[in-house]
C-alpha cells in the first residue's frame, strides 16, 4: 500500500506537501470502502442472480416485481432487513451472538484484500496470498459455532457443530487441491501465479489445461470448495430440512444480512480462487492486458476476471439447486475417504509430472512441437 | 472397499449429478417451460363447475330450508314468514362464507336451482363478521313487519270479502253454516326460522 | 375361511369364551368372545396355521349404549381371509387385555380407543391419551359425553 | 494429556422436532433424544390436527358426512371419497351404475398420481434437492385442472355420492386425462435421472429405516410402506371392489435394488413404480368406461339398515377402512376411520433408533405420512 501511495504522491504533486502517513491512510480506507461496497454489491446481486437461476431452473420466473427484471429486488430485501426488528433471545449469550455475525463477515471479506481483479487491481499483493486467504477463510468457521453456541437453541447448536467439523475436514482437500497452481507458479503470491499463466495467447497458459493433474485438482478444488462455502449438496449447517436453519435460525433483520452477505462473498471468494489459481485470473484470451494503457489495461482485465469468477458462481449456483443434501457422516466420509486422499495423490502426480517434464505443460509442449 | 468399489463410486457419483444437472439446465435455458401465471394480473379462468362463493338468487328461493338441511357445518340461515298468498317471504338469507366448506351439497339440493355457485374465490376481511354473505339487504325485521301487515290486510280483504259473499248468501240462504272467516283469520306465522344451533354443538 | 368356521372353531377350542356369532347384517361377520379369553383367542387366531390372521387391520371401541365393545377386524396375509372379533365391555371400569403383543400394530389404535372411549388395556406397552392433550376431561368418543364450555380458559 | 470420563460428561440432548418444522409434514412433534446426532430414541406424538371428525360423523348424516373425507387426507381426497361411498355402500347394499364406478376408478387413480408426486415432491425437498418438487408440483397442477373440471374444486372435491358420483365427466375429460397421461408417462423418467438414482441420494436413503417383511405385516404397514418390504399386497388385486378387477396391472413391491429389502429407498421407489401402474390403468379405464347413468337411486332420507360393515380400499397412503355401524337412524352410530398414515406411526419409533438426526427427515419422508389422517 504504501509503494501505491508513494507512486501517487509522485503522479499528483499537489500531494507532495501532505504527510505521507495520510496519503497511505487515506489510499487504504478508499480500498476497502471499494472493496466493500463491491461485496456488498455482490451479496446484493449474487442473491439476485441466485434467485433468477433458481427461478428459470425450477421453470419459475423469479424475482420480477421490484425494477426492471425484478433488479431492484435485493435493494428491497435489504431494506427490509435493515428495517426489521433485531431480535436477541432472553437466554441468548448477548455478547457472542452480537459478535458472530461480524466475524462470520470479517472473515469472508477479509479474503478480497488478497484477490487479484485486474493487472494492477489489487489491494494488497502479498507473498502469501493463497495461504492468507485459506486461514482469514477459517476464521468463518469460529463465527458460525459462536452464533450456534451463543443463539441457546439446539438446532442452532448442531448447525454450529456440522459446520465446525465440516469447515475444518475441507480445508485440508482445498489447501491441497490448489498447491499445484502454487508449485507451477513457484509463489504463493495470487499476483505471481495469475502472471504464470499468462502464456500461449492467454487460454492455454492457464493452470487448468497444464496437465490432467490440474485439470482434477481443479475439479477437486471446486467440489471441496463448495463444501467450505456450505452449499447444496453441502449445505449441513444450514439444512433447512432438518436443523430448520441451522446457526443463523435465532439471527433476524440486519444480524442475518451479515451472514447472508458472508455467504455470498465466500462464494465469490471461493470463484475468485479458483479463477486464479487455475482459470488464468485476469488473462484476456487471446489478448494481451498487460500491454495496454494501465486504465484500459486493467479494465479489461477487470472484466476478464470477473466474468471468469461469475461463471463460476453461476456453475455453484446450478449445483446448488440439482443435487439433494448428504449426510453428516457421508460428508466427513467424503472429505477424509475421497477427496483427502485423491487431493494427495493429484499433487503427488502434478509434482512429478513438474519433475518430469521440467515444468512443463501440454499444451507448452504441444506449442515447442509446431513452433 | 475395494480399489474398484471406489473408483467406481466416483464415477457413479459425477455421471449421476452430470445426469441431474443437464435436466436442471435444459429447464434452466428453456424459458418456454416457465409455468408460473403472474396472479394478479394474469387469472386462470376458473372451470364451469367451479365452486366459488355461493350465491342465492332470492327471487327464486322458495325457502324449503333444503340448503340447511343438507349443510353440514350449518353456515347458512335464513328466516322467513308465510305471506298472504301462502308462499314463504324470506326476511333474512345469510351465508357465512368463512364457515362454509365448498362442498356444494346445498346446491345439489336446491329444488329451485336458485342457489349456485359463483366462480368468486377472493375475499379477505379483517373481522370475521364481514364474511357473512346478507343476501336480502332489508331489515328481517322490516320485511315481517310488512308481511305481517300484508297478510293482515289481505285477511281483512278476505274477511270482508267472504262477509260480502255471506251476506250474498245469507240473502240467498240464510240457513248456511258460519265457516269462512275462521281460516282467513289466521294471525302471520313466523315459524320456519333456521336460528343458529349453540355454539357447543358444533365442535369441531 | 369363513368366520363361520372360526366361530365354530374358537366354540370347539375354547368352549363358551366363544359367546355369538353375529352374521346378519354384519360385513363382516363379528364372532364375539369373553373379554377375560382374549389374549389365547388372539395368540390362537395369529398362530394356528389353518387361521393365521397375522394382520390386525382395524381396532375400534364402539358405545353401544348399553355397554361398550372393542372391534377387532383381522386379515389373513398367508390365507387372504377375514374376520371380525368382538368383545363387550361392561360401561362401568371397561377394561380387556391388551393385544399388542400378539399384533404390534394394535398399540396405536389402542391408544386412541383409551383416550377417546376411556376403555383401559392392561398389558399395553405404552398406554397414553394420543389425540387429545393430557389432561383433557372425559372421554369424548362416548355417548354420553358432555362438552366442556373452556379448555384451559379457552371457549371451546 | 488424558481427561477422565467424568471430567468430560456426555449427556444426551432433548430436542422437538415439531410440531412446526419444515419436513414433519404437518404439525408431527417428534420427541428426539440424541447422543450428539445419533438418536437414540425418538417418540412421535400426534393428534395436534385432531378435529374430531369420527365425532362429527356420529352427529352429521350419512351424506353430510362426504366433505369431511376430504379433509381426511387432503392430498387424495378423491380416494377417501370414493373409500368412504364403497363403505356406505357395503353397509346399505347399494349397487352402483358401472359407469360411476369407472368414473371412481379414474379419479382415484388420477389422485394416486397427484399424491405420490406430492409425495416424491416434497420427500426430495426433505432430502435438500428443492427442484424435483417443484417439477411435481407442476404436473400435480394438471391434476388439479383436470378434477376443477370435474367437480369445481381443486383440494377438498367432494365429488363421490352414495350410490355413484355427484356429475357425469365434462365434455372432453377423458381426452385432456389421455392428454395429460402423455405428457406425464415421459416425466417419471425424467424424474429417475435427475433425482433417484442420483448417487447422494441413494446413499441417503439406502439401508436406512429398514423394514422386514414381517415387522411389515405386524405392525399393520399398508400401501407402499408394505409393498416397500417386499409384500406383494394391494387391495386393489387381493381384495378387489369396484371394477379393478377387469384392469390389468402389477403390484410394485421393493426389490431392495440398492441396498437392503423394506428401506427408505424401496419405499420410495415403490412409490415412483406406481405412479406408471395408475397411468396403466387410466389407459385402461379410459378405453372401457361405458355409457350409461352415474348415480344409483338413493332415496334423500337414507337410513341403512342396522348393521356393521368394515370396508377398506387402496389408499396413496395405504389402506382407508371405515368402520360404519348403523342403529337404522340418519346418523351412523360409529364412524372408525382407520388411515394408514396412523397406523404407519406406530413402527416410528422402533426403526428410528440409532438413526441420524438427517435421517430422521427421510423415514418421515418415506412413510409419506399426512398429518390429518393420522390425527383426523
């Protein structure tokens, strides 16, 4: 942040006589306001979206009342969450269920610091990006046993446990599954492995086609991701069928929008990862961003990246609203008998397949073989 | 577990959702499959035999008390007075809409075929009082005070016709027997009146 | 087999527990034997291989007025034949054997016939009211019955 | 480090489930005890929809009495009419028109479909998939068009009399049923693809609340929770009334296909299988209803003779039975109604133990019980 701050300081002059220490200030706080409204935007839009596809899937119509195409739809919702009454349960534990939301939402929005939108567009390139975002991702999982715990209500209290373990037990198929984008790129900076598969006209440089290895990690990734983000089929924690609402089923009004809002940015966070790691990130097919005046540049990258992200929400999305809900026991058995050990073995296979070849993909090899 | 149990899980697991979710996107893409009728501005016109609120055409109910009869949550009542010329006047035909069932048993019955079902389904009221249906908009009161006062007039008609027609005959036979005025003197019944049962009969 | 013969049966097996067979009118036919039998008439029915009436279809109390009665309606899985059973019961303390050991399915209706006839089934496995609350008054199935006006304050 | 037990005491927890939760399919309060998920015992307790209705019947006549089968069990009111019609039927000796009786027939069967895709509907629902209950409702609303149609109504129909049906079919109801059964057969598939054999859902319901053929039988299982076992019983074949005689169809039972024989699986497919045998028997009934009147000749005062009668006929939820005694009067002396879904509820708490708290949703679901009938 401070190197943006330094380069602007440098682009405008009138700054030149302000202290530096608020140039910086300043530069961050109007980051994460962007980065704010754009997740809350998201939430807003995301639930939208979701409702249309739930809609056109199950041969409804969906939102169309509110605005045009029913748009103005979660400007709606939002209103009536802000307006509606903050309920506390008399025997709730008024400390930890005031906190949860907040931490549930720390903790999915604290991940866009790191997320690569375009060339230069990102908040905070840190040489450890992808294990930032794995462990302030964990930090969902203290705020959704803390609602369930503090809500004194027992179907809350099993959605807080399921959640608990099931967050957990898919960290460690994620982590994993997304190691090969991070050896491939040698860095686990989200910037540096976006600018690895920047090659071969920007398509057939991404993670995803490098060999078949990746191509299941990326699989992998995915499944086990939407796991962490508690979708159908995964979607325990919440079960409506059988713990009623699971931890969030004490929250109401703006309380609940929190956690609503936390759901959606993982979900995009979790897009975001995997656009990242394996879809290119920001690359344009067939087009080189980069190259481009930084305005343009990073618009288009933008919009790349985005684009990517989204069609991958909209995939969760669909998932969500064909498959049924597993078990709790088949969920653990999932995680810890297939996707743990198959994770494993993909790694296994991507890293010699790194040694092998010398970290080299198929398609690079194809591209040295004709030209 | 076997090696190829497993494998084979897996592949069963990702065929069977990719399975799923074609059907989901083919519903998903294809708009003309939407079913969903926008209620208020689009309506389903309701089928001949639809069985909506019921309605009385009071000018044809001959009172038989049928309806009642037959209902079986008893959410009709009415009452009503012999008029001058024999026939029952109804004073008061009500409906308690937010009782009735639908059944449409008291339309089966109804000898006249006066009372019928409409294809009206939309109501809401905050008070349950307003759900009963008055399908004769005067008082009860007014109209058996008219009759009465009809049947009144016509008995004194009567009377004083067959006082006439006595003493015409009283001048052709003085002899006869004194009967006419005895029938017609009769004061206005107001005995077929279907009151409601109490409250305790009707649980459930 | 026609309920005629397992009257007949029944009279030949357990003598005058056996009390009637009661056919006009009746689809189907009712034999009525003495509540203090019940339990081995209900063992034999289910067990013996010519009867084998494994399936209890219907249980029901039933206020004759005079006195009460369980029905009994039993279906043959093995046979594909039915017959009706029957016991009177005095209006005073009523009370026959459960049967719940013999056919589970009983344990439900057993249940309700307690709480809505107020006939008591010694034996049962888990007899409580099932329909009405817990402390419901009366017993409302039967003839006699009086409504009560409030329910917990509440007007009925 | 090591605690001791006691350092670390396991109780277990006392949870409601009911009487509002979204997948008790009505007002069922189930008492669970669980050890964490597992359960360790869970008691149903019914009887918050009672209204009384064997009450009413002894206080309503026989004819009075028809609309309050419909709201015995809303989702197949067409079937606990007609049940209810053969009972009076039985006790009075009527003899029915054949024609009414092929109409009863058709709509029973058409109600059959429209409540197993209820059933598969709102089961699915309960199992987390949300969409294949709202393709079912979908075709259930044709249902719902055709019987509007039919008698006006589209829950409560009220449409069988004693002695035949209340109207003969409007033009064109039998080519919109034809009409309908084509559209339907192809979705059964459809169905199957998107959501039975799905591989999540088999393993939800596979080897779960498994039910032997003789618990079946003892426990007084009828309908497809029998046939789930493995029992090959349907009233409509083994103790046939009205015309089903002269129909061709198969009794579907379990076949235990992925898992074991009498679980959650079976029963639902069992289920699934019969929504096509009713679509066999339309065809059927619709290709030989004959002409002639609907209603036999009831006088308007009927007082059946003094008797008993005990009928029982094929419900979607298992077997109707009316238990009609007649003192001669107006009034039936006693109405037992006997539902299926109640005494379904018996056996609940005897294959719940050890379940999980999920699974708990899915025996619920595969019983496919409907809480008015249980509670009536």
């Amino acid at each position: 942040m401070e190197s943006f701050a330094l380069s602007l300081v440098k682009a405008v002059p009138a700054l030149s006589g302000v202290p530096m220490w608020t140039v910086t200030l300043t530069a961050m706080v109007l980051t994460a306001a962007i980065l704010l409204v754009f997740a809350l935007t998201f939430g807003g839009l995301g639930s939208y979206v979701l409702r249309k596809v739930a809609g056109d899937i199950q041969v409804r119509i969906g939102p169309n009342r509110v605005g045009p195409y029913g748009l103005l739809q979660f400007l709606a919702d939002g209103a009536k969450l802000i307006l509606k009454e903050d309920i506390i349960p008399a025997k709730a534990d008024r400390f930890l269920f005031i906190l949860a939301p907040y931490l549930v939402f720390v903790g999915s929005f604290a991940a866009f610091v790191v997320l690569p939108f375009g060339v230069g567009l990102i908040a905070s390139d840190l040489n450890i990006g992808v294990y930032y975002v794995m462990a302030v991702t964990s930090l969902v999982v203290v705020g959704i046993l803390m609602a369930g715990w503090a809500s004194n209500n027992k179907w809350a209290l099993l959605g807080g446990m399921r959640a608990a373990a099931q967050i957990i037990s898919y960290e460690i198929p994620v982590g994993m599954a997304i190691m090969p984008a991070v050896l491939i790129a040698g860095s686990l900076s989200l910037q540096d492995i976006v600018r690895s598969q920047g090659g071969l006209l920007g398509v057939f440089g991404w993670n995803l086609f490098h060999n078949p290895f990746t191509f299941f990690s990326f699989i992998l990734y995915f499944t086990a991701a939407q796991a962490e983000t508690n979708q159908t089929p995964f979607d325990l924690p919440e079960a409506e069928s059988e713990l009623v609402s699971g931890y969030n089923v004490e929250y109401s009004g703006i309380r609940y929008a929190f956690f609503f809002l936390a759901e959606f940015g993982d979900m995009f966070v979790v897009a975001a990862l995997a656009t990242a790691c394996f879809l290119g990130g920001w690359h344009v097919p067939f087009f080189h961003a980069e190259a481009l005046p930084a305005f343009w540049g990073n618009l288009l990258s933008l919009g790349a990246f985005l684009f990517k992200a989204f069609a991958l929400v909209l995939v969760m999305m669909w998932v969500r609203w064909t498959l049924p809900r597993l078990r709790v026991d088949q969920l653990m058995r999932m995680s810890w008998k297939y996707l743990v050990p198959l994770t494993f073995v993909n790694l296994l296979g991507v890293s010699l397949w790194l040694l092998l070849f010398k970290g080299k993909g198929i398609p690079q090899m194809i591209a040295s073989l004709v030209g | 577990m076997g090696l190829k149990q497993y494998i084979n899980d897996i592949v069963e697991a990702v065929v069977t959702t990719a399975k799923g979710m074609r059907i989901t996107a083919r519903y998903g893409v294809d708009a003309s499959e939407e079913v969903t009728q926008q209620y208020p501005e689009e309506r389903r016109e309701p089928s001949e035999r639809f069985r909506g609120f019921l309605h009385n055409d009071v000018a044809r109910c001959t009172s038989c008390q049928m309806c009642i009869k037959v209902c079986p949550v008893d959410c009709i009542s009415l009452e009503a007075v012999r008029g001058a010329d024999k026939k029952f006047v109804l004073a008061s035909y009500d409906i308690n809409i937010g009782r009735c069932m639908y059944c449409g048993l008291c339309v089966e019955v109804c000898p006249t075929k006066s009372l019928t079902h409409t294809s009206g389904y939309e109501k809401a009221s905050v008070n349950r009082g307003e759900l009963v249906l008055h399908f004769i908009h005067e008082d009860a009161a007014e109209i058996k005070a008219r009759v009465a006062k009809q049947v009144a007039e016509a008995a004194a008609k009567a009377a004083e016709a067959a006082k006439a027609a006595e003493a015409v005959k009283a001048a052709a036979n003085p002899a006869a027997p004194d009967v006419a005025p005895a029938a017609a003197n009769k004061p206005a019944p107001a005995e077929p009146q279907a009151k409601e049962k109490p409250e305790s009969e009707k649980k459930g | 087999m026609e309920p005629q013969t397992v009257f007949e049966t029944l009279k030949g097996k357990f003598g005058d527990a056996a009390t009637e067979l009661q056919s006009e009118g009746f689809r189907p036919a009712f034999v009525v034997v003495s509540p203090e039998k019940l339990p081995e008439i209900a063992l034999f029915l289910r067990d013996d291989p010519a009867m084998k009436f494994d399936s209890l279809m219907c249980l029901s109390g039933v206020d004759y007025k005079d006195r009460f009665a369980v029905a009994y309606h039993l279906y043959s899985m093995t046979h594909r034949h039915a017959v009706g059973l029957k016991v009177f019961l005095p209006r005073e303390n009523p009370s026959v054997a459960s049967v719940d050991g013999v056919w589970p399915a009983a344990n439900f209706m057993e249940r309700e016939t307690f709480d809505l006839y107020g006939i008591d089934f010694p034996g049962s496995k888990d007899l409580r009211r099932i329909l009405l609350p817990d402390d419901w008054d009366g017993h409302p199935l039967r003839k006699d019955y009086k409504y009560p006006d409030f329910y917990h304050g509440i007007k009925v | 480090m090591t605690r001791p037990a006691e350092a670390l005491p396991t109780q277990e927890m006392l949870i409601n489930m009911g009487p509002q939760h979204p997948s008790t399919h009505g007002v069922l309060r189930v008492l669970l005890r669980t050890d964490g998920e597992v359960v360790v015992n869970a008691r149903p307790d019914v009887g918050y929809l009672h209204r009384a209705l064997e009450k009413i019947g002894e206080r309503v006549t026989y004819a009075q009495f028809m609309p309050f089968t419909d709201r015995l069990d809303y989702l197949a009111s067409m079937n606990c009419n007609c049940a209810y019609a053969w009972a009076v039927e039985k006790l009075a000796g009527i003899e029915v028109p054949e024609r009414a009786e092929y109409i009863r027939v058709i709509v029973s069967e058409l109600n059959r479909i429209s409540s197993h895709l209820i059933a598969f509907g709102s089961f699915t629902a309960d199992m987390g998939a949300f969409t294949p209950f709202l393709y079912s409702i979908r075709e259930r609303e044709r249902v719902n068009d055709l019987f509007e149609d039919l008698c006006g109504n589209r829950l409560t129909y009220n449409f069988a009399r004693i002695g035949g049906v209340s109207a003969d079919l409007p033009p064109g109801f039998l080519e919109k049923t034809k009409e309908f059964l084509d559209y339907f057969e192809p979705k059964i598939d459809e169905y199957n693809k998107l959501i039975s054999y799905n591989k999540i859902f088999v393993h939800r319901l596979a080897k779960v609340a498994v039910i032997t053929a003789e618990d079946a039988i003892a426990y007084g299982l009828t309908g497809p929770n029998l046939r789930g076992s493995g029992v090959r019983f349907d009233l409509r074949r083994d103790e046939p009334y009205s015309v089903y005689p002269k129909l061709d169809f198969d009794v579907c039972v379990g076949s235990g296909e992925r898992g074991a024989l009498g679980d959650c699986f079976d029963r639902y497919m069992v289920r699934i299988n019969e929504m096509r045998e009713s679509v066999k028997i339309l065809r059927q009934a619709i290709a030989q209803i004959p002409e002639g009147p609907v209603a036999a000749k009831v006088p308007r005062v009927f007082k059946p003779p003094v008797g008993e009668a005990y009928f029982r006929s094929e419900c979607p939820r298992g077997e109707t039975g009316f238990y009609l005694i007649s003192d001669g009067t107006g009034n039936p002396s006693r109405l037992k109604i006997r539902t299926g879904s109640f005494v379904t509820m018996n056996i609940f708490e005897k294959v719940t133990v050890g379940l999980m708290i999920a699974d708990i949703v899915a025996v619920i679901g595969s019983f496919d019980i409907i809480l008015p009938e249980i509670d009536r």
